[in-house]
C-alpha cells in the first residue's frame, strides 16, 4: 500500500495540480464531501511517467493498478459507517478525478477515511492519521489540511515549481447564516452559506495552516 500510494503522490506532485475540496453540511450534522484533483494541465508529463518503472528509486504503479486501487477504494469507503452514495468519476484521458460521498456526521466521514488509510497502510502510527482533519459540534466547523511537507521536500525544484501553478480551493457550505470565521484569506459568499478560501497547491502543501479554518453558523 505504502509503493502505491508514494507513486500515486510521485504522479500527482510532480505536475500542475489543480484540487476542490467542497463540503456541505446540513443542520443535523449529516452532509455530502466532493474532492476533485484535476492534473490535465500535465497529463503529457504524466503519461512518461507512467510509461516508466520507477521514479527516484520509487516504483511507479500502471495505468490498471491505479485504475483497480481507486475502485477498490470506492467499494471500501462505501462500507464504512455513516457513508453512502460513494461515487467516482475518473478520466484517465486528461487525469481529472472526482469523488464525493453522502455521510450521516463529520466524525463518520473522518474515522471512515482514517479507517481505511489505516487498514491500507503498513504505517499506522503516522503522526499524520491522528489529527483530526474535521471537527463539527453543531455550530463551529474546523478544517485543517494534513501536513505532507516531509514528502515536498524530496521533489525536484522544477516539480515544486509546477505545483505553484496549480490551485486549491476549499468550499464549506450551510444550509444557515455563518457568523463568523477566522482565517483572513476566507471569503463569505454574498448569500452567507458558504465560505472560500484560495490559495496555491504549493502553499497548501508546503503550509497547510493557509486553509485552516473555524467557521461559526447561526444553527
């Protein structure tokens, strides 16, 4: 699990990288997760790198493994308590690829996700799978990016210069008024249910704390 996922990484850092995270949540806590990472901007840089074995002395897996692992994972996350309506959309051609899932409370969604990282990875004490990326006690949301700043530093100059072209943009939106929230870079929408924040795919992985966020809604 540990070679497939470093060459998954080794595939998406090493190009243009775009990433949506959205996140609706309803007021009895239940909600829906979308999660886009979009990488056409270099899918001619990731085809030869497919085409090759290894990359840096880290195998890189084939267009039928990743393909097999990413339903595998569908069908896995689907299981997990308090989730449903897991769907993938996965374009190979231009290496767009899109999830989203219903699910009953944000602790399901997070623990679900743990679960299977945990169950899939040799390295079950990573600091990393302990955070708590999503907290919700009925009128405060808190999100955090897990930090993978030890893995961007062993990228080439040129490949942490092209994830400075890419985007992460991070939505959480409500079905009540949001009162207030505490990231400067945070921006409300005109009709108060939803909130943004922008910033590079660099940043966010060499930063994580530009997207944390606690956002307080009048439920």
């Amino acid at each position: 699990m540990r070679i497939f996922l470093i060459g998954f990484l080794i595939l998406a850092l090493s190009s243009c990288v775009d990433i949506f995270d959205d996140i609706t949540i309803h007021a009895d806590g239940s909600g829906t997760y979308k999660y886009t990472i979009n990488m056409s901007a270099n899918k001619v840089k990731i085809n030869s790198i497919l085409a090759l074995d290894s990359v840096d002395n880290r195998r890189v897996p084939k267009l039928p493994e990743i393909k097999e692992k990413i339903e595998f994972y569908r069908t896995k996350l689907g299981d997990k308590k308090g989730i449903s309506n897991v769907k993938i959309d996965a374009n190979y051609d231009d290496f767009i690829f899109k999830i989203s899932c219903d699910f009953e409370s944000i602790s399901d969604l997070q623990e679900g996700i743990r679960e299977i990282i945990k169950e899939e990875s040799k390295e079950k004490n990573d600091p990393i799978l302990n955070e708590n990326w999503l907290t919700w006690d009925g009128k405060t949301l808190t999100r955090i990016v897990p930090n993978f700043q030890s893995f961007i530093h062993k990228l080439k100059t040129e490949d942490q210069e092209s994830l400075k072209k890419g985007q992460y943009v991070s939505v959480s939106r409500f079905e009540k008024p949001i009162l207030k929230c505490d990231n400067p870079q945070a921006q409300i929408s005109p009709t108060k249910i939803a909130v943004l924040i922008k910033s590079s795919t660099f940043s966010v992985a060499t930063n994580p704390s530009v997207l944390k966020n606690s956002i307080v809604v009048s439920y």
